[in-house]
C-alpha cells in the first residue's frame, strides 16, 4: 500500500481543527503522513498541531510566520514524503473511507488522480454537490478533465478545489505546479488547471460524498471581500494564456466564458457600492469575452439578457453623465 501525504494548511481555527485531524486520523486507509502548516495562527491552533503529534508520530507540525494560504499548501509541497498527495482545509472534516475509495480508485486502473464529490456543510441543511451533469464512470482524458473542472454543471468533480481529489505524487513533482502565492483566493482554481495542463494526465471520479467543506461565516465573509474576489479574475486570466499557448481551444472558450461570468457577478456588487472607478474597470473586463459567453450560453437567453442588461446599465449611466 502505497504512502498518502495529507497536507493541511492551518490559521486561526481553533473550534474546528481537532474534528478535523480526527476525522483523517480514523481513515480505515492507515499508511499516511499528515503535515499540518501552521500559518502564523494567533489563536491556539498552533499548540493543537503540536499536541497532535506528540500522540501520534504520523503528524508533522511545520509553524512559519504568516504569509496566506498559498504559502502554508507549499510548505506542505516542499516536504512531503509520500507517494500521493492529498489536501484538507483544517477548518473541514472527511468520512472515514475517503481515502481508501481514492486511492482504490486511482490505483485500479492506474491513472494520475481520483476525485470525490462533497458535502456543503451549512450549520442545519448539509447540500451534497453531486453536479448538474453526471461524470462518466471510467477512465477520463486530460481534455475532459480540464472541461469538467470549467463548467459549473460538473463543478462537484475537478473543477476549483484541490480538498477533493488525491494525486500521484510524481505528476506534482514533475509538473513543477506550485500554490500562486500572490493570490488570496482562487488559488485552488489555478493550481488544479495548472497541473491537468501540465502533461497527459489521466484520472476518475467517484460519486461519493465523502469530504464535508464547512461553511463558517468567517472565511465565507473573506472569499466576499471585492479586493479578494478580484484575484478570480487575475487567476483566469493566467489560465486563459496559459491554455492558449497550449493549444486547448476549446477550454480557452470556456475559461473566458467563466471570465465574463465572475465580471458581471463582481459588476453587480460594485454597482451596489456605487463604486464608480471599480465598475469602469468590471465593465471593461466583461467586454473582454462577451462574445465566448454568449457563444457558451446559446441555450440560456436568461443568462445573455442580464449580462446585456448590465452593460446597458453603463451606457445609460455614461449618456447622463454626458447629459449633465
């Protein structure tokens, strides 16, 4: 049985890091490392890390000064010893047989990655994220993959988180791919993309809800702050080049679809705020792929209605302010 590395980047989580370790201490899959990264936690989730692997030797605690997520999930890259990688938010927990059905998965048929679906856990009504559109149960190609991780209608299998999924430990090594430490969301988005870019990669999904993503008011009151939301469009468009150079066309009209999308989502909020300068800037960044969305959403004249409707916002808003 090969060696899974858990890596877990850890800051300010105090209530919640213990169920956490528990829940990947008692996988009924036995050989694995966890390296939980301490980012800096001004709370007591540090000692809790140390705590933890006093009792058990297959944890190793790394404490660094606090540098964001980014830094703290390479910490985990730049030391582990396994053969697989996988990822948890400490602020998360798994079921017991998560990483058995994984590495089941992944090393039956011999591709590079296997993923799960997952559980969105609000405080009274835990929603499974099984996806609109079913992944096929077979052996998925490099393409289909990179196309699943981009559309939301399959956004339960390889598309924005890494928490999900456990990885051949080599295609990480070989790739080179590494956390973006300049951005303070979306990074999972990139580091995902990046890696099914980097070479022929293989994989397969089971549909299984087997790992429980907490949503707590703290960090989703961070992933809404409009200087963070921004780093999403940052992301795609590093994507968006890299995937053009690479030659996947069709991913590249999809990835700007997702462009326009998260635009006209932030041009929403903006105009709420009554952020002028911001809007002139998410207007223009709508324009940008308008033609990729209303070519990927033919079939939904709901969807082209408001973003035409928003851009009409700003013609209008520009014909007063010249009216004045």
């Amino acid at each position: 049985m090969g060696k899974i590395s858990i890596i877990i980047p850890v800051y300010n989580v105090e209530p919640y890091l213990s169920r956490c370790l528990d829940s990947v201490l008692n996988q009924t899959y036995t050989n694995f490392e966890i390296l939980c990264v301490d980012d800096g936690s001004t709370d007591n989730s540090g000692n809790i890390c140390d705590e933890y692997a006093e009792r058990d030797s297959r944890i190793k605690v790394f404490h660094k000064e606090n540098g964001g997520l980014s830094t703290a999930l390479n910490v985990g890259i730049k030391n582990f010893s396994g053969d697989y990688i996988g990822f948890a938010d400490s602020d998360d927990w798994v079921e017991p047989q998560m990483y058995e059905v994984l590495y089941k998965s992944l090393t039956d048929i011999n591709v590079h990655l296997s993923a799960v679906c997952f559980v969105r856990d609000y405080d009274t009504n835990p929603v499974v994220e099984a996806g609109i559109e079913k992944i096929p149960d077979r052996v998925l190609k490099q393409k289909e993959m990179l196309l699943y991780a981009i559309r939301n209608v399959h956004y339960a299998g390889f598309g924005r988180v890494v928490w999900n999924k456990l990885y051949r430990a080599d295609i990480i090594r070989n790739s080179g791919v590494m956390f973006d430490d300049s951005l303070r969301i979306a990074m999972d988005i990139k580091f995902v993309t990046d890696l099914l870019m980097s070479g022929d990669i293989t994989g397969i999904f089971t549909n299984k809800p087997l790992y429980h993503y907490v949503q707590r008011q703290g960090s989703l009151m961070r992933l809404n702050k409009m200087e963070y939301r921004l780093d999403e469009l940052r992301c795609y468009k590093a994507i968006i080049e890299k995937a053009d150079q690479n030659g996947f066309n069709d991913v590249t009209t999809w990835l700007k679809r997702q462009h326009c999308y998260n635009a006209s989502l932030l041009t929403e909020s903006a105009a709420k705020d009554n952020d002028n300068e911001l809007l002139t800037f998410l207007y223009d960044e709508m324009r940008v792929y308008i033609k990729e969305y209303i070519e990927t959403n033919e079939g939904y004249p709901g969807r082209i209605k408001r973003i035409n409707d928003l851009l009409s916002m700003q013609r209008e808003s520009l014909r007063c302010s010249g009216d004045s």
